[in-house]
C-alpha cells in the first residue's frame, strides 16, 4: 500500500501540470532584490526555485540587486550611503564600488546556479549594449552617475536564452559616450521584462506584498488592479522602495507583460507556490483582462 506522503507528493506535482504546460518555453524575470539576497540559506531556495523553473522548460531571467552589499561597502571605505527618492547618489568613487560589487553579487548567483547543474552566464547592462541609459535627475537633484534607462538591446539575451544558458544580469549601463552608470534593479527588470514580452515579471523583495498600511498586517492586497495601483500612491500609501517598485509594475502591466507580480523572498519557496499553486502569494497587479482571466480559472 503507498502511503499518503506520496499520493499528497503526487497531488502536487499533477496540481502543478497545468501551470507548466502554461509557462512552457516562455520567458519569466525574476527581480532578485532586498534582505532575500543576504540570507545565504534564502539564497540557495531562490536560486533552487529558479533552477527548477528552468528545467522544467521555463526560460527565466534573473535581474539582481544588491542594494544592501553596497552599502555595506560603501561604509567599509569610509563613505557615507545617500539616497534621494529611493535612487542611491552615485559619485564616480561610488560607481567604482557599486560596479565592483554588483559584479562578485552576480558571480557569486552564476555559481550557486552552475552548482545546482544549470549553465548560467552572468553580465551586466554594459555587455552587449543591452542597457542605454541618460543620466537621470531626481527633482531637479544632481544624483551622479544614476541612469535612466533609453533603449534595451535584447540581442544578447535572445542569444544566451536560444543556448540554453541562463541569463543573470545586474543593473549597471552605459551612455552614448560609454560612460558607466548605476540603475536601480526594479527599473532594469521592468525595462527588461517589457522588451523581451515576458510572461511574468516577479519582484522578491523584503515584506510580504504591498499593503494598504505597512504597520497593519491586515491590509495586505492580494490583487490590485492599475488604477488601484495608481490611487495608492497618489494618497500616499506607498512609500520607500515600494514607490519605484510599484510605478515599475504598473508600466510593466501597461506595457503588455501578462502578470506581474510582488512576492516575499524572505518565505522559502514562495515563488514556485505562486506560480505551481492555485493559492497564490503576494501581490498581483492586474489590468482588467487579466483580472478577468484570473476570474475564469476560479
Ligand atoms: N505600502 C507599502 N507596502 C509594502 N511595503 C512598503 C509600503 N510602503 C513602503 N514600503 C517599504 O518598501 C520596502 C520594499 O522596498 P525595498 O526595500 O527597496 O525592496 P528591494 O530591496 O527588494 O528592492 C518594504 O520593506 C517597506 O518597508
Ligand atoms: C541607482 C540605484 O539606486 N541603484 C541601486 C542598484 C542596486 C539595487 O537596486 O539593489 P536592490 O534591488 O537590492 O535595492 C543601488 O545602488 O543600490
């Protein structure tokens, strides 16, 4: 006689079959950001769901951040981190830095997923052209080397994904002069997301979604639809790092990305829950026709 453990296993890969057949062959970017990337233990399950994703015919890309390793460096050299409206301000000595650790971040994830026995190629926004950035002010504030992303070339993506490989990129681009300059992960994602028509976009991040009042664990959204979206930060309901992360999924959603979705990469696993689950995690921005899409799988 099987035992239940194994039919409940079962269970859970046939609930998983329409879902794969769904994704399959199709792009999903996974932005890989905040306190989930400090974790080494956290770091392993992320980078495991991904491998899992991938060969169960998924083609994901994984753009990083690594905003918290920066600013540990940045204070181990004796500077001092500032940050407007979100943006870090990028002096040419904080360039070096940001570059300089963004780098040993993504060689340290193609690593952790070349042991997990996925091919994976690591490169920044420089490499290919893919990233053409204008230098970008905040209000009318000098911020140094922050850009704002023009133009993305995908060729190199394209290319990596047709090999097989796994493309992991961190968000550092150049000018027309070929100046460097540091981008914030969430705008290199959606920017990325929307030139390559992902399927879905998934931001892990530190909280567990967006919610109405971050100190009420009540209000967390499930599912919020654009102008909802809108709404809220135009009351000032959405603050911090959650403000660019926001204003990038409701672009994304408009852009013509089918799912977009905030999730905790603080809870084991809770992306393969969102995707190979019907009960869904986080928080999902939806346009009508998804939310009625979503309404018909009920
Ligand atoms: N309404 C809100 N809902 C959720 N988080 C919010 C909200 N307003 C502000 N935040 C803050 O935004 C943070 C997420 O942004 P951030 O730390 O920049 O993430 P990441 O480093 O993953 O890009 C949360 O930890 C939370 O403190
Ligand atoms: C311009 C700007 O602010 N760039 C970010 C790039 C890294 C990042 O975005 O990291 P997280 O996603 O982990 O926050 C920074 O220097 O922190």
């Amino acid at each position: 006689m099987v035992s239940q453990k194994y039919l409940d296993k079962a269970e859970v890969l046939i609930e998983a079959l329409p879902y794969i057949q769904r994704f399959n062959r199709k792009i999903i970017v996974i932005k890989y950001g905040g306190s989930a990337m400090l974790d080494q233990e956290l770091k392993k399950k992320v980078i495991e769901d991904v491998v899992l994703l991938k060969l169960v015919g998924f083609k994901p890309i994984i753009v990083h951040g690594g905003g918290k390793e920066i600013s540990r460096w940045v204070g181990k050299v004796g500077m001092e981190p500032r940050f407007v409206n979100g943006l870090r301000v990028t002096d040419e000595d904080t360039m070096e830095l940001v570059e300089m650790v963004l780098a040993k971040v993504n060689k340290e994830l193609v690593s952790l997923v070349q042991s997990l026995g996925v091919k994976a190629v690591g490169i920044s926004g420089k490499d290919g052209g893919m990233l053409n950035v204008t230098k970008k002010t905040s209000g009318g504030e000098d911020i140094g080397y922050v850009g704002e992303i023009k133009e993305v070339n995908a060729k190199v993506i394209y290319d990596l994904l047709e090999r097989d490989f796994l493309p992991i990129v961190f968000p550092v681009g150049m000018d027309d002069e070929f100046r460097t300059y540091n981008i914030n992960a969430d705008d290199a994602a959606c920017a990325i997301a929307k030139e390559v028509n992902a399927e879905k976009l998934a931001f892990l991040t530190d909280i567990d979604g967006v919610y109405k009042d971050p100190s009420d664990p009540d209000t967390l959204i499930a599912e919020l639809y654009v102008n909802e979206a809108e709404k809220l930060i135009e009351d000032g309901y959405i603050g911090g790092g959650m403000l660019p992360k926001l204003n990038n999924c409701i672009d994304a959603i408009r852009q013509g990305v089918s799912r977009v979705h905030i999730l905790d990469g603080r809870i084991p696993h809770s992306m393969l829950l969102e995707i190979f689950t019907d009960k869904g995690a986080g928080t999902a921005i939806l346009c009508e026709r998804e939310a009625k899409y979503y309404n018909e799988e009920d």
